[in-house]
C-alpha cells in the first residue's frame, strides 16, 4: 500500500463527488483538503443530468 497523493504529477486523480459539493466524509475531505476548487464547482451551477457526457 502507499500514499494516493504522491503519486506522479504525470498521473491524474479523479473522484465523483455529489452535486452539492459537501465532500465531508472519506477520502473526499482529502480530495477536498489537497486540491480545494469547491467554490469553482460550485460557481458552475451545474445540475447532474446537465452533463454531457458525449463530448
């Protein structure tokens, strides 16, 4: 086992996350604590099934 967040700056995280961005259990508040962005997502306005998934 390692560390998830020393990973390469080659490499990409991704987490799925609830549309009201709260992030407070799990590894969610590590994603949350690491990277920040919540007022940027939630700036977005963007509802679940807003989301084009087709490119």
């Amino acid at each position: 086992m390692g560390d998830l967040f020393t990973c390469s700056v080659t490499d990409a995280l991704a987490h799925c996350i609830s549309e009201d961005c709260r992030m407070g259990k799990g590894i969610a508040v590590l994603f949350k604590r690491k990277f920040g962005g919540v007022e940027e997502l939630l700036a977005q306005g963007l509802a679940v099934d807003s989301i084009n998934w087709n490119g």
